[in-house]
C-alpha cells in the first residue's frame, strides 16, 4: 500500500498548527516549530495561501487560517446538522404519502443527496444518498434555482439538458418558473428526468431564514399528480415536512 504523501502531511500540520495558536505565525516560526526547512515551509505557505486556506497579514507578513478553510468547514457542519436534524420529519414524510423522500443540497452545479429513505414498500430500491440530481429538471433543484443566487449562477455556467420532452431548458421559462415556486413556496416535477416520475419539493431553511437545502418525495406519475397537477395532500405533506425541519435548525415564520 502506498505510503502518506509528505508535502501533504507538512500541509496539514501546518494548518494545525495555525489553527491551534491564539495568534499569528511568521514564516520563521512555523518552520521552527515544525522542523521544517524555511524553504519548504514557504512553498507550502504560499501554496495554501493562494488557495485562500490561510491569509497573510500584509504589514507583518504572519500567517493565519483562511476563510476558505473556515467556508469548507461551516459547510460540513452545515450539512451533517441539517441531516441530523431532518431524519425524523423524512422518514415521517415517507410513511405519511408512502413515498420515497429525498433531502439534497446545492453542490458543483447540482443538487446532491444528502439523506434518502425508501418508499414504505416492499420493492426493490437503490440508496442515493451522494447522487446527484439536476438543478434544472427536478423539483428539489427549482426550489434552489428559485431561492439561492448560486444555483443560478452555476447553472448558467453550463448548459440546461432536455432530458425528456417536458424538460424547461429556456432561460426565460426558468425564470418564470422560479417567480412560481417562490410564491408558491414548494416546486414540482412531471417527467422532466425520467418519464413516468413526478416529484414535489420545498425548501428548508436555517436560522437566518437562508435556503439551506430542500426536502422532497418522488414517484410515479398516476401516484403523485392528479388532473394535471401535483396531489394538493402530497404538497401540503411536503412543505410541512420542509417547515419543521426548519424550526428545528432555529427558522422562524414567516421568514
């Protein structure tokens, strides 16, 4: 089995080293106390601070973490707190509308899913819990298109699949379609992935009232839509699943 990489293990002592401190590093110091060459200490220094992991005081030259490292870490709080917080209200969803639930969140221009419980059935399903699903096409992605500024950012760094016939991929109708969901608070899907699946979803929020995720069920069409459109019993299920989720990680109503 291949052996640790060294440039990465003096990396990560170094940011252990800044994290543990009660003030600033100089470049001096940081090589001392790790008994690292000035050189080396330097190379992996700048390295790190080009990738914003620690930031250099500009008067002194001494060195602190970086806000890229503390986003990263905000971040993997964020969502194992969302996760734990969201385990009861989603398995709860699944046996109320006897329906698959799926929480996901805003990733590399996707939607990836974070938590997945299975319909309350004795039929064969897969876990897909790190898939990712579409941003444009899926109704946990239009609530994040309607909601976040970023999803919309990266999804107009690439271009909108039309996965089926039903599928929006015109910039203008996702427009619309996100003043909808954002008056009406939760989006739907009719076979825009896959045909014969439909899917309701609405947003979950923390305590600043910022979208954070959404929660959703998915399944087939004659189950979850009815004259055209999702079952109103199905929507409300769904956005009380989302709201009491959200009270739980500190939002407040109405936000």
């Amino acid at each position: 089995m291949p052996g640790p990489i060294q440039s990465l293990e003096r990396a990560a002592a170094i940011l252990r080293l800044l994290a543990g401190g009660e003030r600033r590093f100089g470049l001096s110091e940081v090589a001392t106390t790790l008994g690292l060459a000035k050189g080396t200490a330097h190379g992996i220094l700048r390295t790190l601070h080009q990738e914003g992991f620690v930031e250099q005081d500009p008067k002194s030259g001494k060195y602190q973490l970086g806000a890229e490292l503390l986003r990263l870490s905000s971040s993997y709080l964020d969502v194992h707190e969302l996760r734990a917080r969201a385990l009861v209200w989603a398995d709860d969803l699944a046996r109320g509308t006897g329906e698959s639930v799926r929480i996901g969140v805003l990733h590399k221009g996707g939607v990836l899913v974070i938590h997945h419980v299975f319909r309350p059935d004795d039929s064969r399903q897969v876990l897909e819990i790190g898939a990712m699903l579409p941003l444009h096409s899926t109704a946990w992605g239009k609530v994040l298109l309607a909601l976040d500024p970023a999803a919309r950012a990266e999804l107009d760094e690439t271009d909108a699949v039309a996965f089926t016939a039903r599928t929006i991929t015109d910039p203008a109708a996702m427009d619309a379609e996100s003043v909808t969901v954002r008056e009406r608070g939760w989006a739907g899907d009719v076979e825009e992935s896959v045909l014969g699946l439909a899917g309701i979803a609405a947003p979950i929020r923390d305590r600043r009232g910022t979208p954070v995720g959404a929660v959703g069920i998915s399944g087939a069409v004659e189950r979850i839509v009815a004259d055209g459109a999702p079952r109103p019993t199905l929507v409300a299920a769904v956005r009380d699943a989302a709201r009491a989720i959200s009270r739980d990680l500190g939002a407040s109503f109405p936000y």
